[in-house]
C-alpha cells in the first residue's frame, strides 16, 4: 500500500517537473516564471486543485509516441482569488513549446466547461508556440473547440488572458474573444503571421516585439487592455481585476468593505473646471475624487487616452467609469476612443456593473482619416451600446457637452437614469464661435458685430440651464457635492430592473 502512495506521489512530482529542469531553467533564464509558478502567484495561497494532471496526447507520427510528457503541455485547473472561486489554464512552454495538441484543448476545454457551469471567471495563462504541429488537423480541431466555447462564454462568464510568451497563429483568435487581454513587456508577443511571413509578403521588416509586444497593442492596435514589467506584476494585476468584477452574469459584483464617506464633500472639485473654456484639466482628478480610498482601475490606459475607462468603487460597489479627459485632443470623440469606450460599456452591461460617464466633449473629431476610417460606424458603436444598456446609469456634465457627442455620451434621451451637470456645464449643438459663423454669416465681416452674437449665443446656451428647463438634465449640482449625489443615485438604483422586447440578439454596427 504504501509503495503505491509512492507511486503516487512520484508520479506527481514528475509531472511538476514539466519538460525537465534544464527546460524550467531556460524558462527562468527568460525572466519567465513556469506555468505552475505562475498558478500559484494567481491564485490563493494552497488554494489550487489541479485537473488531468496525468493526461497525455495519442499522437504516435513523427516519433511522439516515444515523449509523452505528463500534463501535455497545460496546467488546468481551480482555485480561489481573495476567497471568490476561478477556473484556470496555464500552458507549459517547457513541454512541447506549450504547443496545442487534441487533448491539451480537451484540458482547456473541460475546465472552460466548468467554469460556465459553475458561474466562475475563466483565466487564460498564454505562453505557446501555437498548434502543435505534429497533430495536425487534430491540433486545429482543438483550437476550434475553444474558440466556440470562448463565445459561448462570452457575457457569461468574464473570461481573462494573459499573455506570457508566444501566442501566434490562429492562436490569437481564442484571447481575442475573451473580455481583457494582459501581457508582459518584452516576453509576450501576439501575432496572426510572424516578422518571417511580414518580410516575404509584404517586404516590411519589424521585429516580434515591434510586430506584436506589449507595447504595440497597449497603444497601436487597442488589442490588449495591458502591458505589465514581469510575471508577477502581470498576476497581481489579474487578481485585483478579478475583485472588481462579479462571478457570472447572474451576480452583482462583489461588495466589498470601504473606509470612505459616500457623501464626502470634495471642495476642490469647486475649482477643477479652469474659467476658460478651452483650458484642459485632468478628469482622472476628478474620478479619483469620487472613488473610494482613490481606487481606480484603469483599462486601456495607453490606448485612446482623449477617453477614459475602468473601474472603480462607490460605497464598496463596482462602477464603471467612461470619462471624457479634455487633456488628450480637447476630449473629443474619434474612431478609437468611440471603440474602446463602446466596447467597456458593453462589458459592463453584460456584468451588471453599473455605469457613471463623466462627460466633457467638444464633439466627433473631423478630418478626412476620421471618414474614411468609418467614424460613421465605429461613433455609432459608442451611441449603440449606451442606448442598449439596461444597466444603472449615472451620467455628469462637467462642461462641454455639444451636438452628437452630448447624446452619445449617456444622455437622458438614451435611458440614462440620472443625468446632472455642474454649473460650469456648457450643453449645446456646438460652441458659441462655430455656431455664430454659420447663423450669423452675413456679419462674418464685422467682428465687432460676430463678437457680440458669439456672446449673446453663450449667454443663452453656454449653460446647463437650458437642458434642465427640459428636464433632459435631472438637476444642476455643486461640483463639491458630487461624490454624495452618485452615491445615492446609485443605491437608488439598486433594484432597477428593464424588460426589453424579444430578439435573437441585435446588430450592433460593427
Ligand atoms: C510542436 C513545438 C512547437 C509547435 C515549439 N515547439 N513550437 N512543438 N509544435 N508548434 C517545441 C520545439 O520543437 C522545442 O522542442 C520546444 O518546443 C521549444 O521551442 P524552441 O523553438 O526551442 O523555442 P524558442 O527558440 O523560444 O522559439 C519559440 C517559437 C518557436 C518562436 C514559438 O518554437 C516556433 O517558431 N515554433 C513554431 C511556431 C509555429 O509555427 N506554430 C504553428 C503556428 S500556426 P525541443 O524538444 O527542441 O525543446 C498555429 C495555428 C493555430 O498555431 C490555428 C488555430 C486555428
């Protein structure tokens, strides 16, 4: 008996060993924590089970019968992130490359089962040279399978990806479709073809990480929500993500304790809107001035910044945050930050996490890129996913508020529940200057004349007032009494529940 407690316990020290110590070495030589390493920084301490630790590929072509190492390349698994249960998978660079194999996708499979049965976020630990390329078509075939149930998935339970090394190929296709996308500085790279095919096809030459690093996806591609120094910032970061977030589609997020005032009063904010109208501020002052303790948790950081996503807490409850940062190109709306905030909202909305819009816009961004790059489309993503969500919804009007923007951007006409605005707040078709030169054409040659309608316009529309007369504004709000006022907006809304006619599922304008 005790020889089979062994057998057991050998067995199992070594399949840790994944592909051997001199592979784990290299690993580590890389500045790569292993796959287990890696589960074990993710999750709680001692709080991992594994699955299929002992599962091995039926590949016999090309002499695979003859290495067979235990786990195939994948680590999967469960455990728990500050208590709240996670499926993970973890692949192992040093078996195989982490390459895919029929029954690796079948571990990944099983646990992505798992995960939606039981109401859990999936964590996806990406470090793999793609198919393995022995299998063949059996290798696609399991790509496949994930694929399908990543969409299956998808709105139902948050599905997270980190990027730890190569993911090229195909490959890609699987972290795409999951709701966030991590990677880590210099040793992660994504790519449908690599710098190789780049050359041959198209003569240009970049190399992996110019091509696909994390810096080429943080700010160029939008691809990745992301970029971190080294493995165990890149978890730590999931794991604080995983808090703000609720298990499945069926939960509220998670409420957690706070040691902040929900009506604390924050004077400075009295200030933060400069007198001129065209002088910047910075709206991040502004959303760390109403989170709890300061928290915030920025998405897409890098990307788009002339918008502003993520999430913070509002007495111990998540709340999603879109603000517009008159920093970054006057906080105007263009292709990318439509986009990015577009594709926010709808997380949000299918996690039940309600959404506060700070809003401070001039308008869409004009030019001939814009147009021709489908400003048209990818503007309505924005105005879509507002007017579709039935989440709470919590809107403030710092100060320019004009024409499409004002609607798009969570206005009472698309079922926002409270809309208030500060004094400062500026809610019309455009700006005085623009407006005047095409109503008041005639006089374009008298600027005394043009400098006094430009002032009669702001005096009659550079406010708030004319919204709230309409009721289009809810109230008009001290900036200082902000915090309390969404605070108790939304615990109001705590219960707020909307039916909507039936329909196989929308066509947002993609
Ligand atoms: C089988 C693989 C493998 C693969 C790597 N290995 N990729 N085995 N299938 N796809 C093995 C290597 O043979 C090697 O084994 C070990 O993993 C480590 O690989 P190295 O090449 O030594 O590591 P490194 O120099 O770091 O290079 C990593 C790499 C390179 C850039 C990922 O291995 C590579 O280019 N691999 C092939 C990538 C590829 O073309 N994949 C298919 C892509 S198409 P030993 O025993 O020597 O240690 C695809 C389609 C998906 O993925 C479609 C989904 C629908």
């Amino acid at each position: 008996m005790k020889d089979i407690l062994q057998q057991l316990d050998d067995r199992r020290d070594d399949a840790r060993l994944g592909g051997g110590q001199k592979r784990i070495d290299a690993q580590h030589g890389r500045g790569k924590l292993t796959a287990r390493e890696r589960v074990h920084l993710l999750l709680d301490e001692g709080s991992f089970e594994e699955f299929d630790m002992f599962v091995t590929h039926r590949c016999t072509d090309f002499g695979m019968d003859a290495q067979k190492p235990a786990g195939d390349g994948v680590v999967t698994g469960w455990g728990t992130i500050n208590g709240r249960l996670v499926y993970v998978f973890s692949q192992d660079f040093t078996v195989l490359g982490g390459s895919v194999s029929a029954t690796h996708a079948k571990k990944i499979c099983k646990i992505m089962d798992m995960a939606v049965q039981n109401g859990a976020p999936i964590i996806g630990i990406n470090d793999s040279g793609g198919a393995r390329i022995q299998e063949g078509v059996d290798s696609l075939a399991g790509y496949g399978d994930v694929f399908q149930r990543n969409i299956e998935a998808s709105g139902v339970v948050p599905q997270i990806s980190v990027i730890m090394g190569p993911c090229a190929g195909g490959a890609v296709y699987s972290p795409a479709m999951t709701d966030f996308i991590f990677m880590v500085k210099d040793s992660s790279y994504m790519f449908v073809t690599g710098p190789d095919v780049v050359k041959t096809v198209t003569n240009e030459q970049v190399t992996a990480e110019e091509l696909g690093g994390a810096t080429t996806h943080t700010r160029k591609s939008s691809v990745a929500d992301a970029a971190f120094e080294n493995d165990v910032e890149a978890l730590a970061e999931v794991r604080r993500l995983v808090d703000f977030l609720p298990s499945n589609n069926r939960e509220k997020p998670p409420v957690r304790p706070f040691f902040d005032e929900p009506d604390r009063i924050e004077p400075s904010l009295d200030t933060l809107v400069p007198e001129n109208a065209n002088t910047p501020y910075d709206m991040k002052e502004l959303i760390l001035k109403l989170a709890d303790e300061g928290d915030f948790y920025e998405i897409q950081e890098e990307f788009a910044k002339n918008i502003i996503t993520g999430f913070i807490r509002i007495e111990g409850r998540t709340v999603g945050v879109v603000a517009n940062q008159p920093m970054v190109l006057a906080g105007v709306l263009d292709i990318d930050s439509a986009r990015k905030a577009a594709r926010f909202v709808r997380f949000c909305d299918a996690f039940e996490i309600p959404i506060l819009s700070l809003v401070d816009v001039p308008g869409f961004l004009p030019g001939v890129t814009q147009e021709y790059g489908g400003v048209i489309k990818h503007g309505a993503k924005l105005l879509y996913a507002y007017g579709e969500a039935t989440v709470p919804m919590v809107t403030v009007i710092t100060r320019k508020a004009y024409g499409g923007a004002y609607v798009v951007m969570s206005s009472k006409h698309l079922k926002s529940d409270f809309n208030y605005a500060w004094p400062t707040s500026e809610i019309a078709v455009m700006g005085a200057k623009g407006a005047t030169e095409i109503i008041h054409r005639a006089d374009l040659n008298d600027p005394e004349k043009i400098a006094q309608h430009a002032a009669d316009y702001e005096d009659r529309f550079a406010n708030p007032f004319v919204a709230a007369e309409r009721g289009f504004i809810d109230e008009v709000i001290q900036p200082h009494s902000t915090r309390k006022r969404i605070a108790r907006a939304f615990a109001s809304l705590r219960n707020k529940s909307v039916q909507k006619p039936w329909k196989k599922h929308d066509n947002i304008p993609l």
